[in-house]
C-alpha cells in the first residue's frame, strides 16, 4: 500500500516536473534568442529590438539661478549593474511647446541613456514646467548664452544636443553660432530653420540625425529640407508619426537615437 502511494507521489513530481518544462521552454528560448547589444551596435541585425532599461536609474531634479533660473532633470550613467560610471556623451534634451523635461523621464528616454553611458540633462525651458519666463530672451543671442549658460554651470563639454520643435528657437541659433561645442545634434522637427543660407549649413560639421514623422507634413517637412544642407546628416524617419513623433513611436525613437549616439566620438 506505501509503496503504491510513493509511486503515484514520483509520477505525480514527474508530471508536474513536465509541465513546467513545458511552460517555461518557449520564454527560456525567446531569451536565449535575444541579439547581443554587440552585434546591435555593429548594425548586425536587420530590426533589433530597441534596448530596454532593466535596471532602476534615479533621476535627480535641480535648478540653477540666474534670469531666469533653470528647472532640469538629471540622470547619470550607470554600469549593466546599477553602478554610476563616467559618461560617453552628455545628452542636452530640450522640448517642444506642449512638453517639458518632465516628458523625457515619463517617456524612458532619460532611463535609456543613462542605462547605455550617457548622462542625460532635461531643461525645463523659460515659461514652461517649473522655469519661469524672462524678459530677458528677446534675441537669438539671449537664448544662445542661455543655453551655454545651461551647459557651463553643469560642467556638459562634450555635448549632443536634442531640440523638437518650439525649442528650435534656442537650438538653431546655438548650432548656427556654437556649432563646434556640439558633437552631435538631433534636431526633431525643429521651428527656425528658414533664415540661414546654404553656406551657413554647410559650414557645419556638427554630425546630425534628422528625426521627423512621416505624417508631419508641415514642420517636418520644412526643416527636414533645410536642415538636409548639413554634410555630414543621417535622417529617422517614423512610419505612422505624427510631429511629436517621439511620443508616437517611442521604440523606433530611441533605437535610432541610440544608433546614432554610439557612432559619435566619445570625449568628455
Ligand atoms: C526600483 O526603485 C524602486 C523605488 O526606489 C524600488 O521600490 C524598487 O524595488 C527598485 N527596483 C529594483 C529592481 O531595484
Ligand atoms: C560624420 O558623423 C559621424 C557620426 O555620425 C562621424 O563618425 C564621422 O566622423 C563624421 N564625418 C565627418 C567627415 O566629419
């Protein structure tokens, strides 16, 4: 009688044994499936899957004095095990006119940059989230020296800089004056690129990643044409986006900006 129920208890271990195997098999396989962040880099594969932030990046806030005083987010790099590390690059993230800094946490972009050795700094710019507005930004070269004032005070000297937009009032003049302290540019569908000549773009060596949505008919389109007079540009693209492409295709977003940043020299 014991032995009859020991038997059914070991066929009973064995069955369940079975079914988890079952069970567990295809997320193991899908794992194990994965491309290495290696051969992503090394554009191996044909659509890598954008990296995912697995680990937990704390993002501190701060603000800087000055007219006026500057609202901003911070995260920095860290290590595949959570330790901070020196940056590659330093990320400058502007906004555009319905957005804040407060966008690029909600939306994982500061997460990912930290979690692949970028530092990234989110400003809240003049009149929107938590920096109020100056009288102080009449000009194009108010809001260049508040930009470099942005970048001084935090110690960013090896700069890319990321403008949608409305913030293109402030990026396109910097660009056009201060291109050589960028080492790199993404301009999102950015206002203000009409009033430059070809010459003023071509002098540029800035390396740029023209990002736009495909839907976005009229300022995509706009400064896509303009900016294009830059040498030395790459252009993303997004299918199915709209002018906040971004927040329309997220993982598209943050696969290409990611490409484009690990093809940029490292220098801090
Ligand atoms: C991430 O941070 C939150 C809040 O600080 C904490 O509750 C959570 O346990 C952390 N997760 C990991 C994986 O460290
Ligand atoms: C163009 O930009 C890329 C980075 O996207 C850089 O590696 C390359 O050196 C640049 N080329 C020139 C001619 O500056």
């Amino acid at each position: 009688m014991n032995f009859l129920r020991n038997r059914l208890v070991v066929l009973g271990l064995v069955l369940l044994a079975t079914l988890l195997l079952y069970l567990l098999l295809p997320s193991i396989r899908q794992g194990s499936m994965e491309p290495s962040l290696e051969a992503q880099r090394m554009g191996l594969m044909a659509t890598p899957p954008p990296p995912i932030p697995t680990i937990n990046v704390s993002i501190r806030t701060g603000q800087l004095p000055g007219d006026p005083p500057l609202f901003f987010r911070e995260a920095l790099p860290v290590d595949a095990a959570g330790r901070q590390i020196l940056p590659r690059l330093q990320v400058v993230l502007l906004h555009g006119q319905a957005f804040t800094s407060k966008t690029w946490e909600e939306l994982g972009t500061m997460a990912l940059l930290a979690t692949n050795g970028y530092q990234a700094l989110a400003m809240d710019l003049p009149g929107y989230g938590k920096s109020p507005n100056s009288e102080a930004l009449k000009t194009d070269q108010n809001r260049v020296d508040l930009l470099s004032r942005f970048m001084e005070s935090l110690g960013v000297r090896a700069a890319v800089l990321l403008s949608p937009s409305m913030s293109g009032h402030y990026s396109i003049p910097f660009l056009m004056k201060n291109s050589a302290q960028l080492h790199g540019f993404i301009p999102i569908a950015p206002v203000g690129t009409k009033s430059y000549s070809p010459q003023q773009y071509q002098n540029i060596q800035t390396p740029t990643l023209i990002v736009f949505g495909a839907l976005d008919t009229n300022m995509g389109a706009q400064s896509q044409k303009n900016l294009l007079q830059l040498p030395n540009r790459s252009v993303l693209k997004l299918e199915g986006a709209r002018h906040a492409c971004y927040m329309d295709k997220p993982r598209e977003f943050h696969q290409g900006l990611i490409e484009f940043l690990s093809t940029l020299k490292r220098d801090v």
